[in-house]
C-alpha cells in the first residue's frame, strides 16, 4: 500500500512539473527594458545628427537692437559616441551668420541703424565647431534604459570659431549647454539643443568695455543611432 502511494504522488509530482514547462514555454518571451553597455567595443553606440535652430551674439553695441531683430538661422551635424551609460563625446561643426551693430563699420551691412551714435547693421558669417563632454543625468539618477523616452544630457564645450568674411577673426570659444532627447523608435531621436560659447572680444571687428562676447543658440534635430 505504501508503496503503491508513493508511486502515485511521484507520478502527480512529474505531471504537475511536465505541464508547468509546456504553460511557461507557450509563453511568449518578454523584452527586455535593459540592456548593459559594452564599454570595449569602439564600434557600438555612435549616433549622427543635425540640427537647426536660431542664434544670438551678444557684442559691444548690440543691445540697442531688438531683440527679435538679432535671431540669426544657425545649422549644425555632428557625430557621437557614449562610451559608457553616464560619458559620451559629441563632435560638431555648424553656422551661417550673426546679426547685430557697429559703430566703427566692421562688417557692416550699410544700413543705418542710428546716425547720431554712428550704428550700422553689422552681419557676420562664421562656422564653428565643438568637441562637447556629454553627461547622460537620466542613466545616472534612474539607471540606463534603452526604452527610455526621455533623456536629460548636460555637456560642456570647447570649440573655436573662425569668421569667414574680411574680418578673418578665429577665437576659442569654450561653452556649455543641455542636449535633451525624445526617442522615436530603435534608430531615431528627436532633440533640443541648448547651447552657450563665449569668445574673446573683438570678433566681430568691435573691442568694447568688456573682456569677451557671448553667443546662444536653441536648435532642434534628429538623431540616428547605431547600436
């Protein structure tokens, strides 16, 4: 008898485990939210982008324009690597013009803005670039998730800027700026770049009261992933 009932109970015993498989296996396989970054691999997570937006300079005698009147179209590419799920690098180059007045007629459009404090419309064709530290906050505060939508990445910078008209200036142009990303699917990202640079006085052919000029700029783009 005792024997006969042990036998059962293993019998049940197998049957419950042999059906607890087959339900688990007709399960389909949950994807996974996370994914660990291979830090040896130089091929793995670049992305490419461009950008376009507005920008602003900030000289010796601009002020006196409004400001809408100084909003200048600014366009950039770049490429980019995380090398691992809090640092990456990002590599740019962009530009077009800048906006603003002067009063000793450098780079000066011909246009008078003021004759009784001698301003004229001032224009300013450059190209610059940038070799940004990128600092992914989002991967730091709540761990990398590839899923991710949203993704807060401070950077700071430092670049140069060089005018392409008759003033020749070339300044470094250390800066700072926020990167925020939106993702769209596996391969894309939407952005909105947030930028800051300061240069040494005088590239725009004015040398004022102060020590060095500023420039802004808020660009939208699209990212493309590889990894």
């Amino acid at each position: 008898m005792k024997k006969f009932f042990f036998s059962l109970l293993a019998i049940c015993v197998c049957h419950t485990s042999q059906s607890k498989t087959i339900i688990d296996s007709s399960e389909p396989p949950k994807k996974p939210t996370y994914r660990n970054l291979r830090f040896s691999n130089i091929q793995d997570y670049w992305f490419v982008g461009v950008s376009s937006g507005a920008a602003i300079y900030f000289g010796d005698h601009d002020k006196q324009l409004e400001i809408e009147e100084r909003f200048s179209p600014k366009f950039e590419i770049f490429a980019a690597k995380w090398f691992n799920d809090s640092f990456g690098f990002r590599l740019n180059i962009g530009g077009i013009e800048y906006k603003g007045l002067t009063q000793n007629r450098s780079l000066s459009t011909g246009k008078i803005f003021d004759p009784k404090q001698r301003l004229l419309h001032q224009r300013l064709k450059y190209v610059s670039t940038n070799a940004d530290l990128l600092i992914n906050v989002s991967n730091d505060l709540q761990g990398y998730n590839y899923y991710r939508t949203y993704n807060f990445i401070p950077f700071a910078s430092l670049g140069l800027i060089v005018g392409l008209d008759h003033a020749k200036a070339t300044r470094l142009s250390p800066g700072m700026g926020i990167l925020q990303t939106f993702r769209l699917n596996d391969h894309l990202d939407f952005h909105l770049d947030l930028r800051g640079n300061i240069h040494g006085d005088g590239f725009d052919g004015e040398y004022g009261g102060r020590d060095f000029d500023v420039t802004l700029a808020a660009m939208l783009g699209i990212n493309f992933k590889f990894w």
